[in-house]
C-alpha cells in the first residue's frame, strides 16, 4: 500500500471518527431561593458549679437542687453543699450553681438578671447571693456580663419549721440590656 493511500485511509478514519454522535449526559437546571430573619435572642440556662452540688439536668434553662434527707445537728450534706448552723435560732443549707447567660443576634453588652420565689414562703428565707427572695422579682445585677456567673443558693431554716418536706421553685429572668 502506497503512502497516499495510507494518508487517504487515515484521513478516512479520522474523519469518520470525528462525526461519530458523542455520548451526552441529560440534565436539569433549578434554583432554591432562601430567606431567613433573624431576631435577637437571650439564653439562660444553669450548670453544676465545680464546688457546688450536682444539678439535676445540669445544662437546662430547669434544673432541680436536691439537697435530700438533711437535720441542723449531725447527719451527713450532699457534696458540695455547706451547712450552718447559727446558734439556737435557724440552720441554713447553701450551694454554688452556674448561671450562663449567652446572647445572639443583637448588640447589648450585658444583661438584668431577676429572680423571685414562686411561691411564697413565710417560714424559711431563700437567697441567692445576699439577695433574699419574695414572690417579687428582685435584681441579682443590672449590668451582668454574658457567659457563666456563680451565685450561691442559700436556704435558711428555723428551728420552728416543723420536720418534713420543703420545695419552692426560683424563676429566673435574664433581660439583654
């Protein structure tokens, strides 16, 4: 075979190659249109403070503080909670817990934060720091800075109070200032 007809066979090949269909993938096109507005937010929740006792759903904006089976004289307290026993007239129970105050989406720097029994208790006297607590809204701080701040729970017993059991709820309000 002659150089000419191999070029000619070539060209021949070549050509038939190149108009041969090329296989193409199908496809769809669409579009997803998202929107959102955020709107500023306040966190607050409550956690086990390294020397205080161990809150019951520690990490929740509703935690529970379980000091147990406890007397003014002898017996043992929960780990983490310290008893006093001031003279003859009361006893009092007091703990550290964590209050954590975050916030999203808006420019305030600190934060009010309130507390009030919500029920009200003529017989013992609860605290949170050196606050004592009614079923009125008193303010722990006016400018408190965002992230985890101890405050110390305290409930003060009278020799009065007859044996059994106590509970009260403390609410808290955070409020970005």
């Amino acid at each position: 075979m002659s150089i000419g007809r191999k070029l000619w066979m070539a060209a021949l090949i070549t050509i038939g190659i190149a108009t041969l269909p090329t296989a193409r993938a199908t496809t769809a096109t669409g579009t997803v249109a998202v929107t959102a507005t955020t709107v500023g937010s306040v966190s607050l929740t409550f956690a086990s403070d390294g020397a205080g006792i161990a809150l019951g759903s520690s990490g929740s904006s509703a935690v529970s503080v379980a000091f147990g089976s406890v007397q003014a004289y002898g017996g043992t307290v929960p780990s983490g909670v310290t008893k006093t026993v001031n003279g003859s007239t009361d006893w009092s129970l007091s703990t550290p817990i964590d209050v954590v105050v975050q916030v999203a989406n808006q420019t305030s720097t600190d934060y009010t934060l309130t507390a009030a029994l919500q029920t009200a208790d003529a017989t013992n006297t609860w605290l949170i720091g050196s606050t004592s607590l009614t079923t009125t809204a008193a303010t722990l701080t006016s400018s408190g800075s965002y992230g985890s701040t101890a405050y110390t729970l305290k409930l003060t017993i009278p020799f009065s109070e007859a044996a059994g059991g106590i509970s009260n709820t403390v609410n808290f309000v955070a409020t970005a200032n």
